[in-house]
C-alpha cells in the first residue's frame, strides 16, 4: 500500500481517471477535437472481468471521465454525474487500442447539460456509449482541479 499522495495524490493529480500521481489510475489525457474532447489508451490485464475483456465498471468510467473534461474544455464549468445511462455495443478487449470521446447535447447556462460518450476501437468500431446529465458546481468545490488541468496541458487542441 504506497502513500496517500501516491494512491489518491492531492487535487485532480490522483483522479483514477486523468490523474497524472494515481499509481492505479487510467492517467487519461483528453484534447479538443472541434466540438468534442478526445482520449487514447489501452487497458491492461488488471482491468479485466472476464480472462482477456475490460470489467465494464472500467469502460462506464471511461465514459464518465470523457463527459468531465467535456463540460470541463467545452462549458468551461465544472459538474458532477447526477446519471450516466451506459450502452455496451461490443466487448471491449484488454490490450486494445481505444478512442475515448464525448461532445455536449444539450444544456442551459446555470441548469444541467446533457453530454453523449462513446469507446470505439482501432478500426471505429462503436464498443460503448452513454448518456449523461451533469450538474453544475462551484469552482471552490473541486480545489486543486484548475492548476492541476494547467500543469499538465490538457485540453490543448489537436488535429
């Protein structure tokens, strides 16, 4: 068992998501894409269900931390999930190159948004997508989120 700073980190560098500092984290790293936020990995065995197939907790995080940096890089706004409603269209293999990405559907300035996920493998092939509707915080909420997101560079626009 390492250290707390190690396991959780302090702020968004020990997200299991994105964080950078989380030594069992997924250390995604989303950017802009036009309208959407973008993410390539590849999971390994200790993320498996079943022998050779991501546990599908693995993959709803997946979509779930894509939805966070979309409302993060694309509302500029923080929020949490209030729900997540996840579509399993295929396995997901472990090993296998991914492309995490999502896009706001729908919203209003102070009240929910509505933003769409998807997994999709190598070959563009849709393996997960999901539904979600976030809910607006205070920016004093999530301390340590906004330097943590300018250290490391994310959101910068890509190709």
């Amino acid at each position: 068992m390492g250290t707390k700073s190690e396991d959780s980190g302090e702020g968004a560098g020990g997200c299991f998501g994105c964080g950078s500092t989380n030594l069992r984290g997924l250390k995604l790293a989303f950017k802009r894409r036009d309208n959407c936020v973008v993410a390539e990995t590849r999971l390994d065995a200790t993320l498996a269900g079943y022998d050779g197939l991501v546990h599908g907790g693995i993959v709803a995080t997946l979509l779930d931390e894509a939805m966070g940096w979309a409302l993060l890089e694309l509302a500029k706004r923080f929020g949490v999930t209030r729900s997540l409603n996840v579509q399993y269209r295929r396995p997901v293999a472990v090993g296998r190159a991914l492309e995490i990405s999502a896009h706001i559907v729908d919203g209003t300035e102070n009240g929910p948004l509505w933003i769409e996920a998807s997994v999709k493998d190598s070959r563009g092939r849709l393996l997960a997508s999901a539904m979600g509707e976030w809910v607006l915080v205070r920016e004093s909420r999530v301390r340590g989120r906004v330097e943590a997101r300018q250290a490391s560079g994310a959101g910068e626009e890509v190709s």
